[in-house]
C-alpha cells in the first residue's frame, strides 16, 4: 500500500535527484571582450551575465585548461597568456606567449599550448607544465587560424597575407605542407574523423575543404545571401558536430551564421544573429551554440536542433572569443 509517508519520501528523492542532475549539467559561458580588457561570465541556464572580469589589455582567443580550473586569455598588447582560476575569479599567472598573441590550440594531452603570433610570423610552442617556450616554428605572414586534429597529431596553421594553410606535425614539429587557400584565411577546424580541415578565408568569402591526406582541396563552399553584397559576406569562425551532421560557419558583417550539411557542403540555411559574428563555440552536449557579434557587443544563443536563435545577451565591448565550460 502506497502511504501518504511514502509519497512525502519519494518527492524528496526525485527532489534530490533534479537538483544533483542539474548542478552536474551546469555550464558556464565565458566571453572575452576585446575592447573593455574583461571576461564576461554568462550562467549557462539562466543566459544572464553574472560577472564581468577585468583582464589584460585586448583579450582575444580564450580557452579552457585540461582540467577545466583556468581560463587560458591572449593578452595580445601585453604579449602573453593570461591564466584566470575559474574558482575565484582571478588571474593567477602567465604563460610565455611571445609577442601578440591572437588565438592557440590546445594539445588533447593538455600540455602544449600552440600560439599564432601575428606580428612576427611564428606559432609558439608552449610546454604548460614548465611554463617555457618549447619551440617557435615560422610559417606565412600573419598567422591566424589554429586547428588541432583530435588525436593531437596535426596542427594547421593559416596565414592571413601569405593565403596559406600550413599544416605542423606536432611530434617533429616541422612543416609537412603549405597549401594555397583563397584570399586572408582566418580559421582552420578538422572535421571528427580528421580526414579533413575546413579553412574560412574572410576576403575569399567561401570555405576551402582540405583532405588530410593529400593536401589537396576537394571543394569550396561559397555563399549567397539575398540583400547581401559578396564583400559583406566574410567567413571566420568555424564550428562542425562530433556527430558529423552540420558545420557552422560565421559570415562576419553578413550578421548571419550558416548551417552546411558536412556531407553534401551544401549550405540548409542562414541563421540572422548580431552584427559582426566573428567566434563560436558549443557547449559539452552540442544543443547550443553560442556567437560573439562583436559590433553589437553582444552574443546570440542558438538551438542546435531546431536551428534557431533563442536569445541575445548583451556583454562587454567588442566581444571576440568564446568557450563553454562547467
């Protein structure tokens, strides 16, 4: 028999359960604010700002440790890595960047740390652990981009004014090919299985598709938006589903985020976010996406499954980088 004492005990249970079940899916949003020197930290249930960080001059490419207890921050013009403990809020240390430091990669291993140092056309190795340069490896002129294959063994670096997308073994860490791309590529992200890198090129207006292999491209993804002049449409950031579905591409002044069909590269739809969508970032289950709109100064919160913006929240000035954590 089923006892009003029971019925109490049970609530309690499921009560328990719901609140355990929502701590451990608790995320956080982190969003570095190139104009304001701040991290913008956004609760990833509520999509409010709860704290604003003060960090060092021009904040750009952001990342989470291995360990998920520090926010890595470039700190372009004071030429380092900035390291926020995520527990209190504050910075902690640096790391050994080199000079302008705009956006790195980080190992799998969590160890090494790849940095693309735009003004003197190097990508920085960083050993974590000993907190020293470990190498520097020159490629074109203005690197940018930084992708990592997932089991850590290929780096692709791009080179905005060489148009070049130069491709590290990080085991001798030599330069194994340079591959022509089209005009200033800005972002490079391998696909799940690493058989190919996507590479934006913001003047090119379109995504080159590289097969990892070959080094060779095998196609070219390109854009058309009614009412949007070819010139505005300027692809930076790049994001592609573990799952091998979709790829998300920001289309900068075009103010829209497109949805491409990893299979077919053919483009489903444009998704209208802020204005300048520059970097993007998915939270740990691939429900959400989330985009810095830099001129807007705010980020838009997409729903990966239905394909919609859900929500804008308003940030710092300049918002560049993004990255979910717990």
């Amino acid at each position: 028999m089923t006892t009003r004492r029971s019925l109490s005990t049970l609530a309690v249970i499921l009560a328990l359960a719901v609140a355990t079940y929502d701590g451990a899916a608790a995320e956080t949003v982190y969003v570095s604010n190139e104009k304001d020197n701040s991290i913008s930290i956004i609760d990833g249930e509520s999509l409010e700002v709860i704290e604003t960080v003060p960090v060092g001059r021009r904040p750009r490419g952001i990342g989470l440790s291995a360990d998920k207890r520090h926010l890595y921050i470039c700190a372009s013009e004071d030429d380092t890595i900035q390291l926020l403990d995520l527990e209190t809020r504050t910075l902690v240390g640096e790391l050994p960047s080199g000079p302008d430091p705009e956006v790195f990669a980080l190992h799998p291993n969590g160890r090494f740390l790849y940095v693309a140092n735009e003004d003197d056309n190097l990508v920085t190795v960083i050993d974590i652990e000993k907190s020293e340069v470990l190498a520097e490896i020159p490629v074109g002129v203005e690197p940018e981009g930084m992708g990592i294959s997932r089991d850590g063994r290929w780096l692709v670096n791009t080179s905005e004014t060489t148009n070049m997308a130069h491709f590290i073994d990080t085991e001798s860490l030599e330069i194994v090919a340079n591959v022509l791309v089209d005009p200033r590529p800005r972002y490079a992200e391998f696909s799940q299985d690493g058989r190919y890198v996507w590479v934006s090129s913001e003047v090119g207006g379109n995504i080159n598709v590289i097969d990892t292999a070959t080094y060779e491209i095998v196609t070219v993804i390109t854009f058309k938006i009614s009412g949007v002049t070819r010139e505005g449409i300027q692809p930076v950031g790049i994001r592609l589903t573990s799952d091998g579905r979709w790829g998300f591409v920001a289309l900068g002044p075009a103010n829209r985020i497109a949805v491409i069909d990893q299979q077919s590269y053919e483009v489903e739809d444009y998704l209208l976010v802020g204005s300048r969508v520059w970097q993007l970032a998915f939270n740990a289950d691939e429900t959400r996406l989330f985009t810095t709109n830099g001129r807007s100064n705010d980020i838009s919160v997409i729903d990966v499954e239905d394909l919609k913006v859900i929500k804008s929240i308003t940030v710092g000035r300049f918002p560049w980088g993004v990255v979910v954590g717990p």
